[in-house]
C-alpha cells in the first residue's frame, strides 16, 4: 500500500471481468476520489475492451500479478467463490483493503481465515451484499427503527426464478468451485438482507432441505446467462429451503431457487409479520416500483400502505461506502464479520440438508465473542 496524503486518490485493482467485474468497474470510474488503476481477468479479448473502456494502465491476466504491484491501496474480487479465499487472503497480507463479492467464501472455515486475515492486517473487508441497498430495503429498514411495525417474529425471504440456473455448465454448478447452487449464490443475499432488517440477531438453528431435480436433467437454464467456464456438470441444489430459529425468538423461512416450475420469473422478497405492523417486499425481474407495501391498522381499519420509493442504490451503494470506510481510517470497525455471519448461516444450512437434521450453531459463534 502506498503512503498516502490526505487527498490522494483511492488506488484500486478489479480483479475478474463477468458481471462483477465489470460493476465493480462502473461504480468506481464514477467516483471523483478513486483510481482504476489495474484490472486482471482470464478472457484476454474482454481484458483489452474493459481495459479501454474504463482506461485501466496496467492489465494483468493472473490476479497474483496485479496483487504484486506495490502501488495500489484497495482491490475488487469478483472471481469464481472458490478463488476468493486465497485471492482475499494474499490481497490482506499485501496490506490492501478488499471488497469481495459474495458470498464472503464457499466455507465457514474459509470465510474465518479470511476475516482473521483482515484483523490481522487491520484493513477493510467489505462483501458486495448489493440488494440491502435498495431504496425500498432502507425504507423499510426506517419503518422498523422507527418501530412502526413493533416486534418482528415471523419473517420469510426468498429468491425464486423459474429458468435461473447461470449458464449451461459454467463455473456456478459446480461444487468445488461455487460451494453450492442457489443458497449460497441467490440466498446468499435475501438473508443478508433479512438479518440486516431485523438488527442482526445470531442464528440458533436451522433445519433445511436441498433438491437437485430440474438442474440435473438441464431443465432451467438462463439461456442469456454468460458466464466463465462451460463443461462442468450440474452438482449443486436447484432449490434449496431452510426453517431458521433466531436468538430473538423470531423464526425465519429462507427459500431460494434457480429453477421451479412456478409463477416464479427472477423474484425476491421479504415478508415481515409484527406485533404492530407487517410488511412486503417484492422484487420481480429485479423492478424497483411499487415494490414495498406496508400492513397497519389505521384507525382500527386494516390499511395498506404504499410507500413511494425509486430506483437507487445497489452497487454504486456498496462500492461508495467502501471507499469512505477506506478514508475514515476506522479500519478495524469493517473486518467483514457480518459475511463471515452469513457463510456460517449457510454452511449450517447445508450441513442440516446433508443430515436431514435440524443443526445448532451455537458452537459457530463461540470464538467470535
Ligand atoms: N453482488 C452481485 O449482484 C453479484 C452478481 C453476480 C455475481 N456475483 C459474484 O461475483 C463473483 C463472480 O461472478 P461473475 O458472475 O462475475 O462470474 P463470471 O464467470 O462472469 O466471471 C468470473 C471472472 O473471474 C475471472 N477469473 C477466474 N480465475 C481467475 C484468475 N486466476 N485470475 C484472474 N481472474 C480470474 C474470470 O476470468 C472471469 O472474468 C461470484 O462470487 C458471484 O457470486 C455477485
């Protein structure tokens, strides 16, 4: 990392060029305190466009030769999950401060090491949790610090499309090198975000159950899905559905899916049920209007509530406040716990379909504390 003056730019590196890659890059050539300065990626030809386009000096195909530049301060990971481990891993130990996509890393154990590495370098380590951003996420996020809706204590989030699955045989299905299917890739985010609208309270149990019936007969597959790899075969869960016990006392219905034969098109949401209030948040094929309704009783009547919310937020979101964590200096406040929290989320999640048991976690926080 370079010394730095007060006013000098943030110098940043992206390191993959699918669809992360390539936001990471839009988000940050916005941004009036940031440089681009280096971008590595396997497709040579998409190196050289991006590379122009966002007029990046320095383009390296391994990320391990941008990681050796001694002049960059922060970096983008948006690689396959399973290279985010040693890609974060070598970055913190270079003294960088990483944004990762999510999921944080296919493990709990590979998701540990890396916030272990983040305290130990004291440097910022953020996961892209994108969705929470949203206009009408944080609307809602108001009404519930406000305590509109009273206590929360039965809430759903779910991410469901009927024809999801990321690319014939890409990367994304299979299981050494995505960690998962759709739990960890869609459910990843719907339960960032449920835990972000309930103030965080720990997970006790969860009981969930894992089916691969459509992506193993090639049923369901995002035909406009690009992306790397196209030879792997289908390994991971098409659905996956889990019943979470909170430390709150409020239970969780987590869904996700990339293929169902259902009304399902690209949808997410939440669902909210309090003692005051309720709510609804639907997401279809990623609209941003009239998403966010509302439950009271107003004057005695049932009233539905339709708050007006626009656009806003997502990536620009997270990839801003990234950078201000980097200038505040209050580094150790973000070593990327909160990804840390969902990974072992889903790892349990796993782990209970695998048994085809409820599993307790309680054991997974104990040296967090
Ligand atoms: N937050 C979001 O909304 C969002 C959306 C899509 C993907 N993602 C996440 O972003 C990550 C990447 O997904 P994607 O859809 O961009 O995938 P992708 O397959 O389109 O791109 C992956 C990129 O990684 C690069 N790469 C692989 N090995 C590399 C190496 N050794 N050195 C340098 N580059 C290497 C490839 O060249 C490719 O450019 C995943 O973790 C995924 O979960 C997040």
């Amino acid at each position: 990392m370079t010394d730095k003056h007060q006013n000098d730019p943030i110098r940043v590196g992206v390191i993959g060029l699918g669809f992360a890659g390539e936001t990471a890059l839009k988000c940050y050539s916005i941004l009036p305190n940031v440089q681009i300065v280096a971008l590595a990626g396997l497709e040579e030809e998409r190196l050289a466009q991006l590379g122009a386009t966002f007029a990046i000096p320095h383009l390296y195909s391994k990320y391990e030769d941008l990681l050796a530049r001694d002049d960059l301060d922060a970096v983008s990971i948006g690689v396959p999950n399973h290279l985010h481990a040693p890609v974060a891993i070598a970055a913190l130990e270079r003294g960088l401060h990483v944004l990762c996509e999510k999921p944080l890393a296919r493990t709990s154990t590979e998701a540990t090491a890396i916030v272990q590495a983040a305290s130990k370098a004291n440097r910022v380590l953020q996961v892209v949790f994108n969705h929470r951003e949203r206009n009408d996420v944080q609307t809602l996020k108001r009404y519930l610090d406000e305590g509109q809706l009273g206590e929360i204590y039965y809430a759903k989030a779910y991410w469901m499309r009927r024809q999801g699955i990321p690319g014939a045989g890409s990367w994304f299905v299979n299981k050494e090198m995505a960690g998962g299917g759709p739990l960890i890739d869609l459910g990843s985010h719907v339960l960032d975000m449920a835990l972000y609208l309930l103030d965080e309270p720990s997970v006790v149990t969860v009981s969930a159950s894992t089916y691969n019936k459509l992506g193993m007969q090639g049923v369901g597959i995002d035909p406009r899905a690009r992306k790397s790899g196209a030879n792997h075969q289908y390994e991971v869960e098409d659905l996956a559905t889990a019943f979470l016990r909170l430390s709150n006392g409020a239970t969780l219905l987590l869904e996700s899916s990339w293929a169902t034969y259902s009304s399902a098109q690209n949808d997410y949401g939440i669902v909210l049920y309090g003692t005051k209030g309720g709510a609804e948040l639907r997401v279809r094929n990623y609209n941003t209007e009239n998403t966010l309704t509302i439950f009271k009783d107003v004057d005695g009547a049932p009233t539905d509530i339709h708050p007006t919310v626009q656009g806003g937020g997502f990536h620009n979101a997270v990839v801003s406040s990234f950078i201000d964590k980097i200038v505040s200096g209050n580094w150790s406040l973000y070593d990327g716990s909160e990804g840390l929290r969902r990974v072992r989320v889903i790892d349990a999640c796993y782990d209970s379909a695998a048994q085809g048991k409820e599993v307790t976690l309680t054991t997974y926080y104990l040296h967090l504390q």
